[in-house]
C-alpha cells in the first residue's frame, strides 16, 4: 500500500506545484485572505474529480474526444487573457495589500471567486492530459497489488489526491506569511506583473498547441 500512496503523492505533487494559472490565483486570495476556504476546495475537489475519472480509465475517452479539447483550449485562452488584462490594470496602479489592491480584491462576492476558481481549473486543457491522462497511465502500472483489498491505482490516486490537498491549503492559507512583504506597492505590482506574465504565457502556450 505505501509504495503507490507515496509514488502517486510525488507524482500529483510534481504535477500541481509547477507555476500555473491556477497556483497564482490560489496565491493572490490567500495574499488578501479572502474566501480563500472555497478557492482551496474548490481546487483540490476538481483534482479528487479528475484523479479519479484518470485512475478509472475515462482518460482513454479524454484521449479520443479531440474537439472537446480544443474547445476547451480556446475558452481557456481567452479567460486568461481576460484575467491577465486585469492583473496588468491593477499592476500600473499598485496598491499595497492593506490598501486598495486588497480591498477592491475583498468586494468580489463568493461566486465571483469561486467562478473564477472553476474557469481557472477546467478550462485548462492541460489539467485533462496531465491530471487525467498521464496520472491515470502512471496509476496503471500500479494495478493489482498483492494482498490489498484496495486496487494499487486506487492507493496511487489517494496518493496523489493527498499533494493536491496539502498543495493547495499551504498555498492558500500559508500566503499570509507573506504578509509583510507584500504591504509594499512595489512586491504588489511585482506579483500582478508575475501573474499576468503567466497567464498571457499560458495562453500563448495553450493557442500555439
């Protein structure tokens, strides 16, 4: 059991820790701490959704659906382009995070951020051809292992469901830390710079195939 519950935490790790649009918007709601409970479950559920529909084979369906995907794709260009438009307003007019910057962030009601949170997470091709695909076909080297009521794929998926959650409540509620360095304006800016880098980079990724 121990061996596919800590292969499927690295590999769910080394997968969700990588710089992204969804790490960065989890960052910035932890940052202004707001309704940041419902971004982190809302991330870490749709990766115990997708972990699953991989490790239960959908993955070959995923694989076959071609147009879904690139649907998807260009959705998800244009949400990030949009959300990157926004980082690079607020950028050229930085507030520091007791300021306007946190407290314009801290009106938007629940729905909005969840929303948010959703687009960021689903409408992300990527989160199909890693989350679903690659850790279903790594989950499936896992299969069948001796004397365990509990198919190994399924230990390898607890595995890796285990680094989303860890990931994303120390993103989330660990951001405060870093509370100070961002009561400046400048580490403000810097951060919306850096989101809206990746966002724009992501998008750039995700048109040119």
């Amino acid at each position: 059991m121990l061996t596919p519950v800590v292969a499927g935490f690295l590999t769910g790790g080394s997968l969700i820790v990588a710089i992204g649009a969804q790490n960065a918007f989890v960052l910035r709601q932890g940052l202004v701490r707001h309704h940041v409970a419902a971004v982190v479950v809302v991330c870490a559920l749709s990766d115990v959704v997708l972990i699953s529909a991989g490790v239960s084979g959908i993955g070959a369906i995923v694989d076959r659906a071609g147009w879904v995907v690139d649907v998807v794709r260009w959705l998800g260009v244009a949400f990030l382009l949009w959300y990157a438009a926004g980082s690079l307003r607020r950028a050229f007019r930085p507030e520091s995070l007791e300021g306007g910057a946190a407290e314009a962030a801290r009106r938007e009601p629940r729905g909005v951020v969840v929303g948010k949170a959703v687009a960021l997470t689903w409408l992300n091709p990527h989160v199909y051809l890693d989350t679903v695909l690659l850790i279903g076909s790594i989950a499936a080297t896992h299969s069948h292992v001796s004397d365990q009521p509990l198919d190994g794929r399924w230990w390898f998926a607890i595995g890796a469901v285990l680094a989303s959650i860890a990931w994303f409540s120390g993103l989330g509620f660990g951001a405060r830390a870093l509370a100070p360095v961002f009561a400046r304006p400048r580490a403000w800016q810097l951060l919306e710079l850096l989101i809206a880098a990746t966002m724009v980079a992501i998008a750039l990724k995700l048109a040119l195939g």
